[in-house]
C-alpha cells in the first residue's frame, strides 16, 4: 500500500533533501524516478525503499518482463487449443509441461514481486492469493489428471476454467480489473432490478398458466403449449431475448386476438421498459464508480509526486524546489528514450521564469507532461527536389504536383474507386473483368507513386499518417496476392487461402472512399479513437468466453458431430447423435454449432450472444444433457442454468456495460478538447515559436514537406536553450490512440475537484470508499 | 407569434397600470390571466388582445373544448376499425359521415384558433397548414372513392395514412410534436451514421459474394446461398436485427470455421458498435435539443410572465408591485378552483413580508407555485371514535389496532399472498384448491377491512394512496368476478371471458408484494413517475404505427388468410393462398400475421418491431407482393422497402429515443430532489407551523388519521390569515406524477443559466434556434 511505502520510505528520503545540492545518491534518484514513472502509468504498486529493492521494481516494471508475463499468460490460454478436445491436438505430456513451465513463470513473477513489495503488504493483496491458489489448484488437477490417465481413466481437467484468473490478476490488467470492479459494484442495485424482473416475469407465468394451460393448445411441432409452469417461465424468459417472438404467441393469437395483449404487455414491460432500465442502472452505476475510481487515482499521483519531490527538493530563498540539473537526472531515468530537443522543451514548459529550478507545482505536473506525445517535427525538402532540384522545380513538375494535390484529384480517384466496386460485383469469369483488375491496381499504384512524387516520402509514411500506411500496405498486399494467385492459376492449381485474401484485400481498399468524406472521417476518427479502450471489454469477454468455453467443452463436449452431409451417412442428418432425429437443431443444420473444441465452443457463445434462436440451440443441448445421464453436471436443469447464466453474463452485464462504456466515451470523443496541461504545452511551443499551426496537420494524407521525428536532434546539454530550439518545430501528436486511462480521466476531469493543496495519505486513503481494498485498487 | 401579441397588447395595457390603483378593467384582467395560465401550462399561443379575442381564447383553452377536439381525432383515427377491411364492418355510408363529422369539428377548431390569434401568424403556422391540407385531402379522397364505389370499382383510401396528422398538430399535443421534432434535429446526425453503416455493410456484402458467390453452397432450404448482391445486402442487413443468426452463417461455417470470423467481425462492427453508436448519437442529440427547447420554454414563460406584471402592476415607493386584491382576483379567475386556504398559503408564500402587495420577483414565480399541487390536510379522528368513542378506544380494539399498524401484519400477508401464488400454480380441477381460493380471498377483505377498522377510511383511500386504491380494487373486482364465475358455472355454462378476468385479477393481487419491499418500491415508483412522459412515446408510436398498418392494409390485404386449421380445408395449410405452399411462413403457422384488418395489422407491426422473424414474414410478403401484379404498389421491391422502411423509423429511431428517454428520466428520476420553488413552498410552510412531517406520509398505506382535501374550506377573505390556517395542515403532494414538462424542466433545471434581468424579446428569439420556426414550438 502507499501508506506503507511512504512510511518506509520517507526517513531514508528526508535526510537527503536537507543536506542541499549535489549529494544524490543513486538510490535516492531511482526512488523518484519510481514514483514519477508510477504516476505517470497509475500504477499504484507499494514497494520497499531499499537501493536494492528499488532496482528490482524498476527491473519489475521492465517491458521485457512484463512482455514475457503477457507472453505466458497467452501461451497458457492457448493451450485449450492444443489440449483434449483440441482443435490441433498434442499429446498431453506436450501440454503439461508446457502448463507447468507457465506456472513456473507465474510463480517466478510472484517472488519477484514479493521481493519489490512489503510482506505485509504483499499477502493482504488478495491478487496475490488468488495467483498462488490458482497455481496450486493447477498443479493438483494435473496431477490428478495425469495419475488417472495413467490408469486409463479420463478425469475433468475443470482447473482450466481458472485460466483467465492469471490474465486478470497480475497488476499489468489495471483496466481488465476495474471493468470487473464496475460490475461488482454494479451488481447490488442490478440485483433488485433483476428480483422485480423475474417477479414480473413470474407473475406473466402464472397467468399465461391460467389463461392457456387449460386449453389444450399445441405448438407448430405439435408439443404442449404453456402447460408446465417452468416452460412458460423459461420460454418468457427467451421471449425477453426476442428469440422466440412471434412463434411463442401464435398458438394463443390463432385462438383469439385479445390474447395478443397480453403478449404486447409482457414485450413492453420485459422487454423494452426493463431491460432499458438494466441498462440505465448499469450505466449510473458504471459512471458513478468510474468517476470514485479516477478521483482516487488522480490524489494518489500528487501523493506519489509529492513523494518524488520531496526526496529532490532543496531550499532556495523561501520555498523548495528542485534543480534544474537534478530534474534533468530524473526525466532521463524515467524516459531514457527521450530526445533532448522534448527534454529542453519539457524544461522550457516546467521552469518558466527560466530560473534554474523547478518549483513544486510544475513538479508535480511532471508525469502529465510526460504522458502527452509531443512530435518534434523537422521540415524537410522533397528528396528528388535535393537531388535534381532542376527537373523538379519545372513546370511540368510543378503542374503534376499542383494537380496532385489539387481537390478534384481525390474525386477522380473516388470515383476510380466506385468504378472498381461495381466491378468486383460483377461476375469475375469474364476475361474483360479481370482484366480490368489490373488496370485498377495500376490505377492504385500510379496514385501512391504520384502522391510520393508531391509528397516529402518520410512525412507521407509519418507514424500517425494511418490512413497513408493502410492505402499503401493494402495496395502492396494486393498486388503480391494479385500476382500469386496468377501464377497459381496458371499452372491450373487454385489456391482458395489465397483467392480469398486476394478477394478481401480488393475490397478494403473500397474504405478509403471514408478518408474523402468529412462527416465520416469524423465518425471513424471517434471509433478509432474509444479503439484501445475497447480491447479492455475484448480482455473482459475473453476472460468470460474461456471460462464458459471450458466449462461447456466439459459438459458437452461430444454431444453433437458434424459430419459432412455429402459423406451419405445416416449420422449425418442427425449430427451424429439420434436423440437429435427431427429436432429442429439438426433440421436447422446447426450440427456445427457444437462444443466440441475451443474454437467452435467461443463461436457458438458468440452465437449464443447475439441471442437469436439460442433457445434451439439450448432446447437441443437439454437433449444432450438428458442423453449424458452418467455425467452427473449435465443435467437437464444444470444445462438450462449453464445458459441462462451466460446469458444474465455477457447480455445483461457485460454488453450492457459495453454499451454504457459506448455511450460515454462517444460523447466525450465528440466534444474532445485539449486537457489543461495539452494547452500549457501548446502555449509554450507557440511562445517560443515552433509550433506547427494544427490547421496544416490536419489533412492526415496532405502534410507538405514535414518530418516527423522523435529523437536524434544533438545538442549540448544545459545552455543555448534558444538556440537548440530554433529551426525544430513540435506540435502536439494527435488526439487519437490516447491510451485508456487518459481517455477515462478526460472523461470526468471536469467533475473531479481543483486540487488546492497538497492531500494528506489520510485524506486520499479516507475519500477511498474501500480501505481495506485499497492495494486491489491497483 | 408571442412576439407579435405583446406588440398587440402593450398599448393597451400599459395605460391602465399608470391609472393606478381601482380601474382594472376585465379585459386586462382577462388578459393577465391568460398570460398566466399560458405560462402555467407552457402554451405559447400567440393571441389577440381584443377583449372579444381574449374571451374566445380563455374558452378555446377551456377543458370541455379540448375534450371534445381530442375525442373527435380518437373518434377519426378509430374510423379504420371499421372501414373496409374491418374488425368491426360498417357500411361505407357510416363511416364516411362520421368522418366529415370529424373534419368538421377540426375546422371548427381551427376557425375558432384563428378568430383568436392574429391574421399573420396563422398563416405562418405550418401546423394550421397541415391541418387545411388534410382536411382538403381527405374531403378529395372520400369523394374520388364515393364516385368510383357508385360504379362499383374499389378505390384506395389513400387519405387514410394521414388521419395522425391531426393528431400531431392541433396545439394540444405539444409533447408529441417535441417528439418529432427531436427526432426531425436528430436525422441529420444519424443521416452520416446510418450511410457509413450502409457503407460498411456494402463493403461485407462484396466480400461475401466474392468469399462465398462461387462455391454453390445451399442455404437449409436449399436455395441458392449468397449469390446475389442485393439478396446478401438485404440477409446481412437482417443480421444487424439478429433475426437471421445463426442459420445465416451456418453454410459457410460448415465449409470452414475461419469463416465463422467473418461474420463476428460483421456482428461485432454492425450490430454491437453501430447499433450503439446510434444510441449514442440519439441520445446526445436528444439530450442537446432538449434541453434548448426546454431553456426557450423557460425564457417564454417568464417573459408572459413579465406581460402580465406590466398588465396588473402599479407603482408603490420606487418599485412596481401588484396589489394583494389584483393578485387575489388574478389567482381566481387562473385557477377557478383553488381552496382559499391554499390561495392563503401562496398569497403567504408571494408576499413574504405581509405588506400587501406582491412584488415583481415574487409575482414571476406565480405559474411555478400554482403548478406545485399543495394538499391541505385535515387530521380527523376515526368516525368509529366520534361514534363509539369506548368501544374504539376499548384495549381489545387497541390492540387490534397496534396490531394491524405493526410490520409482522405485513409480512404474514406478504406470506399469505406467496402461498396463494403457490395455490394458484398448482391444478384448478382439484376441488379443496377452488376451495382455498375462497379462503384466500376472505383473507385479502378481512385484512382491508381491520386496516379500514386502523385507519381513517377517507386517509386510507386519500387521492395519492395509489396501492391502496390498486388492492381494494382489485379485491373487490375478484370478489365479484368469482362470484359471477361461480354462479355462470352452477348453470353449466362457462363464459371464458368471465373466467379469464377472474384468473387475471387473482395473479395481479400478488403484485401487492412489491409494495412491502423497500427497494422494490423505489424502482416502481420510478417508472410511475415517468410512466406519464411514456405516453408521450405511446402517442408518437401510435402515429407511425397508424399509419404503416393502413399503407399495409392498402398493399398487402387479403393476401394471407386465417381458416381455422381444424375446419379441415386444404386452403389452411396454405393460409389461403396458393403460393405460400411449403413455405416457412405456412409451416410456421404465422397465417394470422396478416394486414386484415386493423388490429391484425397493429400486432404484426409490434412482431415487426421485436424484429425477430421479420424477415421470414418478410420474404413471405414479397410472395404476395410478386401475386399483387395488378397492384402497382405492392411490387417486389416496394414491400421490401415497406418493411426496411417501418425498421429504421421504429427501430432505429423511436426505439433508441425511447431508450434515451427512459435512460434520462431514470438518472433524474433516481436523485429527483424538490425543485427550488417547492423548496420554498416547503419553507413557509414549515414557518407557518401548517406542516406535516414527510416521514410521517412516505409509508402509503400507513398514515394514521390523516385526511386529505383539497377544498371545502370555508374562511372569510381577506384578513385573520394566520386564523385561517390554523388547525390545518398541508404537504406537498408527492413528488410522483409530474407533467411532462415538470420533468423535463426538473432535467436540465441545474444547467439552465439563472434568471438574472429580465430578457428582452429581442434575447429570447435570438436564443431560439430557428427564428422562423418559432411558432411551431409551441
């Protein structure tokens, strides 16, 4: 916990601060850069002060580890794939060992953190307890497993449902985490939405019992209609999904139009009024932990620069600050890749007055200075124009630039490309048409050549210049597939892989008739930019996906096959199961829709989430259960509750708060303006007159002659500061790939209170809503 | 135009108000009444000032009038019932008078409107417009089908689709029209949206064809499975509803799992992203307009409020004020029935200082204080007390008494209801369960009457005490709908309908159980507060579903037939007709989904509108559509864009505003706290020493000897004020049942700038959007 870090830290810290200038040890400056690079990340990770300690956590905190933690944690997720039911099987000692060396990694992980972190500290943290149960738990089921294996017994290897434990669990999945934590807040006020839903749907049951239960009337497949008052409760249910409307209604219609009513009634009330007000209490609640969350982050990165400052500071005149030498020291530890030409401006923004020194409150903006990308841009000549400045420089040349640059030149290509679309719809056989696929994909290149002609080469491929990069890989790939799949044809051998990729390539160069249209690149540029977030909810669903995956591959896994139809084997129609005879799943042709390996599992879940005609698939599984009577899990009502419960997960949770999250970051990203410190760099750079006027950056593919670069610029470091600077321009990188936590404190930054003084531990420690929870708050 | 009205009205009145005090004429009392009650009901009528234009405008805006417009559009739009094809036929000849019965009492009103408002702005108002045009349409249509019927050829009673129109846009509906009008400022927004959706699901359509056109695959009914362009637009289009999934996918999954990510992709991009998207752009939309319409309405009503100070006041020191005895007389003839003990109390609440006259501050919030429902209390003692004092307060009576009042009371109820629930589930036939039923219902009266026997009948059935009201009636409706069962069934003869009231009423008791759980209640309470501003989206649903069902009355009757199935005819297999054979829509027995008549029509559009299985009657209708040759509507193409058509409107509009709406409401309606006016109504009150503790009323069932009413106090006027109010007690009714205007106001009352100076005129239309438009938001 912070407390305890500070607590520890703070009498090695002090005595340094008062003894002045230059006496800093190392220790000393790597403990700031600690704190600083964790204000900058939110990482809120207590760790010892010891000099050795402290070199563990920045070794902790090291891409490599923590890439080679990601690399494990897939590497263990993946082995579903490779493991019985497999999609390309391996022997099991194959898929052991590569589990154990896993959890070895896991394991290794966890000392080394237990070696950067206080005792105490480290086994409250209930992450840390659940890795540690989850590996042994690991170890225990394959031991389990292997022992019965060995005596040809197959056992339930159910510790791969845990999997995902280790994806969630490590500090890396800050935002995986809180997405979880959103929803445990959440699930209190949801519970009692969803106890009046079930209430309500209760008492449509029972009449609908009432009312029809008594009349013998028959389903189109001949079965009873709402005489058993659970159908009737589960089929409501489904009704609420819509996947069964209107079929579910029209044995009760044909009998008398008034019973409609009652179906509308129950579709307005369930359907619509609940399931908005599912949605309205998720987001309430969503936003309202959000905004508690992001509030206690931002007072736990003052405190921690607060810490950094305090260790740096010496007295000059009447207050503290810290040297400009010294804060040189710390930027460079914290960002060793920074170029010196960002870290004069850095300086320029935090010492103002040019004074020599940083005083506290531009210390302290220090990690959000570090975290806006800013581009030091170099403008350039056109290459050719260096070379053979003549040739360029004449009129023909010129011309050929002025059109190309000219408006009507993205038009003529716009229509180029609608010409194209047609084309691909059209028949391919005919020798005309694929014909004119090469006259097209000259038409592409002769384009990307020309803009390379008017255009400064490394300023068109610059790092943001995305839709640049994806024209011109998409044009290449094109062409390379184009080429392949000739030469394939004629030597008379069709590669399908390969036509295929051919085919799609064509038709994603048709998106860039986006990038012309104004409104849409406005759209796209929102989607593009709320894009990183979203992998959180991609993280969230895997981790729900693998565990349902798991738990269904066990359960029913071998249920259904899929046989191909044209083999003429009688299993064929039935998916290989003869319970499944005249079922509508294998009249449906759904045999593929089965759990019989990861991939096929995480498609029919993702079928399941889209929710239509889940209620076949689950009215056939119910066979499956009822068929599997020697596999005590799958009963009839466990695989009823297997379903019902993902979908209460994934549709009433998880893309409720998809959606919420949508919603959110959409109307921020609409009306996204520069954060506070964003408009103190801006300032800056234009004071000292290097910016570049935004208005000419706009235009992704229509930068003239600039340079984009990030680092390379030699000065001699400390004086001429003015000089260093002239002849560089910066500009503020644009808005878009802003990672999550940028975006999620944009969002309530406005809400959160200005920050006067400096907040006391207790202060931060007594606004968290959860004490005792705090290090999970990580 | 209000503008023009105060041009009208200020020569007029301004004199009067420098003759000081005695000589208000009742015209300018008129006058300042209407501005009033304008301002009280947010209308912003332009009118005359003439003293003949303000009588007719007082009557214009009476109640039995605006009855009797709203009963002559229900009386129209329920023609359809039965016009040809009816549910209810009458013959031509009936229908047609009604109808210009109807037309005839609309432009009577409009008549009447434009004798009070003047000459120039009727004829500005497109509202008035529309309305003439369909008069004039509709009188053209009746005669065109009047002449050909004479000959007997079958006209088309086009003119029918506009009968909303009315409904729309006589002034009434003013929430209606904000609807539409939200909707109309949302479009262009949602206009890019929707064509980059398009874009993109043209782009996946391409793919398709190419990835899948070529390799002859069969769809399960073995048709041909994405070959044609359009066909795959309009399956992936249905995709995006979900109707169609899986079974469009399965072909291709069956070829090879990796296509199945071609359709995730296609799921999560289309259906996930856009769809929310869509919501996200609605809502932010919805919420802007909103909330500028709303700031407009706060603007005009102040300054109608302004009109009617500058009307009524009259110079005292420095400052214009408004005599006690001129607010008096204002307040009688704005709210005719107002008790003159709450005339008291606002005449207490306006004239803080009791100096006799009203200041303009305090005079501008008359039309929010006369909107707040002030409810006199009156603490009576039980009529059993007054009656049979000893008895009453007998220690036998007393304990019955703590006893009912106590919460275990409750809970065995609750207890009594959950085991009659069981009883009802379970088989009717068995005679010792009919039995218990007689039990249960004894139980439910004896338990009314000892809480009548507790409470103060006249508290207990107070005009707020909704559950209350919701149990007695239903008890009693059970009572006698079981005792008519009994007797119907003693002779032998089982009326349904009797039986299926009787089983309705005995499941809606349970519902009572909602009541003992607190967080159960908040939620209801919740949505019955909004449940009036619902209405709003029942109106504008009405209106687009109206006029869908008769276009597809027009296009699509007759085709599909119910016979009953087990009258043994070949044509009910087929629905009657022929090329529905082996159809999907045949099989699934949908024949009663049909455009028939009314009612049939309106139960398919809400099938339509849970859009699952759309397009299986979809496709079905382009049968009927391809037979319909003689038919130049119902071509191929056009059915199909009837149906697209009916699920952008209804799904992609109204749906996402309807979800907005609840999503708004619902975050307002959760922290609904007094708006600033009741807050000092609830001042004075508590200052008067006439209050009663809100904590003693929450408990709706629970307020002891408390009655509540609104009038019937006698006092003479004028002086002995605090007399007057003594013995009395009020409250503010509860805080449920707002206006729709309350509401809204309530939602963006914290962002409404404060009222500083009075606007200008000149202010208030510049702040309005649309200058010309200005009388149409009204």
């Amino acid at each position: 916990m912070p407390g305890d870090s500070r607590a520890a830290g703070t009498p090695h810290s002090r005595p340094s601060s008062s003894e002045e200038p230059p006496g800093l040890e190392d220790r000393e400056l790597l403990l700031a850069a600690a704190y600083v690079s964790d204000a900058q990340y939110n990482r809120n990770v207590p760790f010892e002060t010891s000099a050795q300690a402290i070199r563990l956590y920045h070794f902790y905190n090291h891409w490599t580890m923590r890439a080679a933690t990601y690399f494990f944690i897939w590497v263990d997720l993946a082995l579903a794939l490779f493991e019985e039911p497999a999609v390309f099987p391996l022997p099991f000692l194959v898929t052991s060992i590569a589990e154990v060396l896993c959890l070895t990694a896991f394991f290794g992980r966890l000392v080394h953190f237990a070696k950067v972190t206080p005792q105490k500290v480290f086994w409250k943290d209930t992450k840390n307890i659940c890795v540690m149960v989850t590996i042994v738990l690991t170890l225990i089921d394959l031991v389990i497993y292997a022992s019965l294996e060995a005596v040809n017994i197959r056992g339930v290897r159910w510790s791969r449902a845990l999997r995902p434990v280790f994806l969630i669990n490590f500090p890396e999945s800050r935002q995986i985490r809180r997405a979880f934590r959103s929803i445990r807040n959440t699930l209190p006020d949801i519970l009692y939405v969803f106890l009046l839903f079930l209430f309500s749907m209760m008492i449509f049951s029972l009449m609908a019992l009432k009312l029809f239960g008594d009349r013998d009337l028959r389903t189109v497949e001949g079965s009873p209609y709402f005489t058993n008052i659970l159908d009737i409760a589960f089929e409501l249910y489904v009704l609420v999904t819509t996947a069964n409307s209107p079929d579910v209604m029209m044995p009760a219609y044909e009998l008398n139009w008034w019973y409609s009513l009652y179906f509308i009634a129950y579709i307005i009330i369930n359907t619509y009024i609940f399931m908005s007000v599912f949605l309205a209490v998720v987001y309430n609640n969503y936003r309202k932990h959000l905004k508690n969350e992001i509030h206690t982050l931002a007072y736990l990165k003052r405190h921690k620069m607060t810490e950094a400052f305090n260790i740096l500071k010496v007295k000059v005149g009447t207050e503290f600050v810290v040297k400009e030498a010294r804060w040189r020291r710390l930027v460079k530890v914290v960002a060793p890749g920074i170029s010196s030409s960002h870290l004069e401006l850095l300086l320029r923004i935090s010492d103002e007055g040019q004074t020599g020194h940083v005083d506290k409150m531009n210390f302290l903006r220090l990690a959000d200075l570090l975290n806006i990308r800013v581009v030091a841009i170099n403008i350039k000549k056109h290459p050719l124009e260096t070379w053979m400045p003549r040739v360029y420089q004449s009129s023909t040349s010129l011309l050929v630039q002025k059109m190309v640059q000219h408006r009507i030149f993205v038009w003529v290509y716009d229509v180029i490309i609608l010409i194209n679309a047609i084309f691909i719809a059209l028949d391919e056989k005919d020798s005309l048409i694929s014909y004119a696929e090469w006259l097209f994909l000259s038409l592409y290149i002769i384009e990307i050549l020309l803009k390379l002609y008017t255009y400064e080469p490394s300023a068109y491929f610059g790092r943001k210049q995305f839709w640049n990069w994806f024209d011109t890989l998409i044009i290449i790939a094109a062409l390379l597939a184009t080429v392949a799949n000739t030469t394939i044809q004629a030597r008379k051998y069709n590669s399908q892989q390969v036509l295929d990729i051919v085919l799609i390539l064509r038709i994603l160069r048709l998106l860039r008739v986006i990038v012309s249209i104004q409104r849409f690149r406005v759209i796209v540029t929102t989607l593009i930019n709320i894009g990183p977030t979203m992998l959180t909810f991609g993280g969230l669903v895997l981790v729900v996906y693998y565990a349902f995956a798991i738990i269904g591959m066990e359960a029913f896994h071998g249920k259904v096959h899929f046989l191909d139809p044209s083999s003429g084997s009688p299993d064929a129609a039935v998916c290989g199961n003869p319970a499944l005879k005249d079922s509508a799943f294998a009249r449906g042709r759904y045999c593929k829709n089965n759990f019989n390996d990861l991939a096929s599992s995480l498609v029919l879940l993702t079928e399941l989430t889209v929710v239509n005609q889940w209620h076949d698939i689950l009215s056939e599984e119910e066979a499956f259960a009822l068929l599997a009577d020697g596999f005590a899990l799958a009963t009839h009502q466990a695989a009823k509750l297997y379903f019902i419960g993902f979908h209460v997960v994934v549709v009433i949770l998880i893309v409720n708060i998809f959606i919420a999250f949508i919603l959110e970051a959409f109307f921020v990203a609409y009306s996204l303006e520069k954060s506070e410190v964003e408009t103190a760099i801006e300032k800056k750079i234009q004071e000292l007159g290097v910016g570049v006027q935004e208005e000419d950056m706009k235009d992704g593919g229509l930068i003239d002659h600039v340079d984009t670069k990030d680092s390379g610029f030699s000065a001699d470091e400390g004086g001429n500061k003015k000089r260093d600077l002239r002849g560089l321009y910066f500009r503020i990188a644009s808005k878009k790939y802003k990672t999550v936590d940028t975006l999620l404190q944009q969002m309530f930054e406005s809400e959160i209170a200005p920050e006067g003084k400096d907040p006391s531990l207790e202060e931060i420690l007594n606004f968290s809503p959860k004490k005792l929870n705090f290090g999970n708050s990580a």
